[in-house]
C-alpha cells in the first residue's frame, strides 16, 4: 500500500475541509472497493483518505412517498436491495445494486463510489441517467447539484473540482405509469465488468409512449444517453417498431472499442439486444407487473 | 506520512485494542498485527474472496477495509465461527463432503456461507451460487460446497437431540 493518511469526516463541512488541506491526492473513501485496490496497486496516487461513511448525509437513503429517493453517496449495495420502498418503487437501482460484484462487494459499494471512480462501465450509471438522477456536490464554493447524465466526463474523470465530493444522489419520484430496467451482459452470470450494460426508462399515458430514455454502458468513453432511441419511441404506442427503431438508434449512436471483454461488433450488436430487453422490461414494470432483478 | 494508530474494535466476541499502520488494511491488520490467520490473502483485489470476514455483521472482503475503518466495530473471522470446539454445520458439512482440497479458499467460503445462512436459513441452490459468486475455489469443481451449504441448511432446520 502507498503512503498514506487516514481521516473520518463527522460531517459534510469536515469532508470538505480536509479534502481542501488534503490537495489533489486526498480521495473520498466510501464503500472503497475501487479506491483501496487503487491506492494499493498504485494505479492512482493517494495520500489521504477521507471516510464519508460518518457523515450521516452520506450513507442516507430516504424513499419518501412522492418526494423521491435521496441515496447517500456511501450508502451500501445492501440496504439499498434490503430496502422495500427502494424495491418498490426504483426497482432499476436494485438490478443494479443487486448484480455489482458479488455478496461481500455489495456488503460495501456504492452508487456514489460508482459514479466518482467514472469507469465507462460503471453498473450504477446507466440506472441513475435513465432515472433522471442528480448528484449533490459539496465543496468549497458551498453545495450545487449535477444531473448524473452531465457527471462523468471521460474514463475516470468527471465534473468534481478539487475538495469536492458527492454527498448524496436524488432521484425524482417515478411518475404514473412509467418503468424502468437494468441489464447487463457479461460472460458469467455474476461478478464481472459489463461488456455493455443498458438501462431503460419509459412513461406512458393513454397507452402513448410519453417519455423515453435508453442509456447505453460500456460503449462508449462515458454512459451515454441515445437521444435518437427516446425520439423512435415518443408518440406512439410502444410496438415492436419502435422497439426495433430504438435498438438500431442504439447500435447506431455506440462508440464502443475492441478489448479483452469484448469486441466492436459484439459491444455494438450487445446495445440493440439489450436496449430492446430493456424496454420490454421497463413496459413490463410500467403495467405494474412484476419482473425480478436477477434469480 | 503514515503513521501508527491505536485501533480499538471487537473481534470474534472480544474487546481488541491494537497497534497498526494506518495504510493496513484489515487483512494485513488481522493477519500481521494480530495473528489471525485463517482470513487469507489470495488476490489482494476483491476478486476471489479468501479474506472473507464479517463487519458488523455483514460479509466483506478484509482486503478492501481499511484497518482504520474499524474502529468502534465488530470484525468476525472464521477463527470466531466454531463455540469452542463445537463446529458450527456449515464447518462440519465441509469435513464431511469433503469440501475442500489446498484449503486456502476455505475460510472465506465459510464465512461467506455462514452469512448466508443467518441471512438466508433455508436457500436454494441457485441462491447459495449466486452468494458465493465471489468467493473462487480452483479445486473442488465448487459441487461439494454447494453441497456442503446446503447440507448445513438443512442440518441447522433440523431439531436437535
């Protein structure tokens, strides 16, 4: 392990302030699945850690009837799947929560780690994007809110400026009427990084597409939202037209590149496939009927 | 500069103060400052699941716990598993079915099992896989683990005499 210091912020003002004194190398430890293994294999140089997981807005999660979701940053993959409200309501977050690494990763990861490492590949992205999601940073400068689609800028890089973190995550109440799914493909069925992941949100009225959104991960340098896929199918009935016109706007708009997990041509035709699951899903939950996470 | 700190917490039941660097992880605190070396290292990263240890009750990997980060808690190892000489199923289960050859995986995958098990009493085989989805073994072919978990189920549902 390199070098370094540990401190554990009480609070949001503390966070803020040793992150400030800490300098470009002090980093946010949350759930520290990714920033431990970074920090060991030196892949990122850190000299201090500051411990979120004190700070009680930090590892919040509050589903208030009609009011939305706020998600601590460091609130755990576990109770974030232990919680019914959560279930109930943003059941895309939890085909998230519930595939991120396996049991004794889930026992400490979180969105908000997730979103800050801003890998292309990030699992909580896609879900966060597709729901509409904001994340609310605190800094020096005081608190301001980034839409999540707006967060991560490139492969490991995102909007935070030096002593800024994310404090929480809000997600807007899910309308009437609206659905939302989360899938990934990956060669096993659990513990792996996504060769492309897809999250889905939908909202109808009258029977009418009303609102889409189809986020494509993995893909592409960041999570990226496939304007041409929502254009396809707001207007209409959701039909196996538009589903289909969704998933070529998808294979379309990708940008994925040829590595070990996957090549161009797979990660491409991966988009559309998941991309038309997605939506079946997200018509699925908008009916009200039910469909798992995972087994 | 790092530097040492005191770091007081419960371990396997017992009050535990101890000295450690503050850039130890728990596994490195477990195993170098304290002795306990059934929580093994194996890839050092998360992937494989051989330093399983519970934190305040919940399965973790001691490999991506800072030391430092638990202060004030309750660590549980597979030294802390057994009461006394009794084995808890799960460990009896594994010696039965010989579930385990180099052994180096096997305490994660106790520990891993025996969170199961307390969260999920009576799982079923697709459940135990999924659980212990990031534990690795490259011995037993995993069938006499899953076997041997849900053997303890069963054996731990059953009224004892």
């Amino acid at each position: 392990m390199q070098d370094l210091r540990y401190a554990r912020a009480s609070s949001v003002a503390e966070a803020a302030r040793l992150l400030a004194d800490g300098g470009p190398t002090a980093r946010v430890l949350a759930g520290g699945t990714d920033v431990i293994v970074q920090a060991r294999e030196r892949t990122r140089q850190i000299t201090l850690f500051v411990d979120i997981k004190g700070i009680p807005e930090a590892v919040d999660l509050r589903a208030a009837n009609g009011e939305g979701l706020t998600l601590g940053a460091a609130t755990p993959c576990h109770q974030i799947y232990g919680d019914a409200a959560v279930t109930s309501s943003y059941p895309a977050l939890i085909d998230a929560a519930s595939l991120i690494g396996g049991t004794a990763i889930q026992g400490r990861a979180s969105f908000g780690g997730n979103l800050c490492n801003s890998s292309p590949a990030a699992d909580g992205v896609p879900p966060l994007i597709a729901l509409g999601a904001s994340a609310l940073i605190a800094g020096p400068g005081g608190e301001r809110r980034v839409p999540v689609a707006r967060f991560t800028t490139g492969p490991g890089q995102n909007v935070l400026e030096e002593g800024e973190f994310v404090v929480a995550l809000e997600v807007p109440a899910p309308a009437p009427a609206s659905g939302a799914r989360f899938l990934r493909f990956i060669p096993r069925n659990e513990m792996d990084i996504a060769v492309v992941n897809v999250a889905s949100s939908l909202r109808f009225d009258g029977g009418e597409v009303v609102e889409a959104c189809v986020v494509v991960g993995a893909a592409a340098p960041t999570a990226l939202v496939v304007e041409a896929a929502g254009e396809a199918l707001v207007g209409s009935p959701l039909s196996e037209e538009s589903i289909a016109a969704a998933a070529a706007a998808a294979r379309d708009a990708v940008r994925p590149i040829d590595d070990m997990r996957g090549s161009i041509r797979q990660r491409r035709h991966l988009a559309g496939v998941l991309t038309e699951r997605t939506l079946r899903d997200a018509a699925r939950r908008a009916r009200g009927e039910e469909v798992v996470s995972h087994p | 500069m790092s530097s040492r700190i005191i770091i007081s917490t419960e371990i396997n039941g017992e009050p535990a103060e101890f000295l450690s660097d503050e850039r130890d992880s728990l596994l490195e605190a477990l195993r170098d400052r304290l002795g306990l070396m059934g929580t093994k290292e194996g890839c050092n990263n998360g992937n494989c699941g051989a330093c399983a240890v519970l934190l305040d009750g919940r399965l973790v990997n001691a490999c991506l716990v800072m030391a430092a980060e638990v202060e004030g808690s309750q660590v549980t190892t597979v030294e802390g598993l057994a009461e006394q000489d009794r084995l808890i199923p799960v460990q009896e289960t594994f010696l039965e079915r010989g579930a385990l050859q180099c052994g180096i995986c096997t305490p994660g995958f106790l520990v891993a099992a025996h969170a199961l098990l307390q969260e999920h009493p009576r799982p079923t085989e697709e459940q135990v896989r999924y659980w212990l989805a990031g534990n690795l073994c490259r011995c037993t072919g995993y069938d006499k683990i899953i076997t041997a978990v849900l053997d303890a189920a069963e054996r731990a549902d059953a009224p004892s005499g």
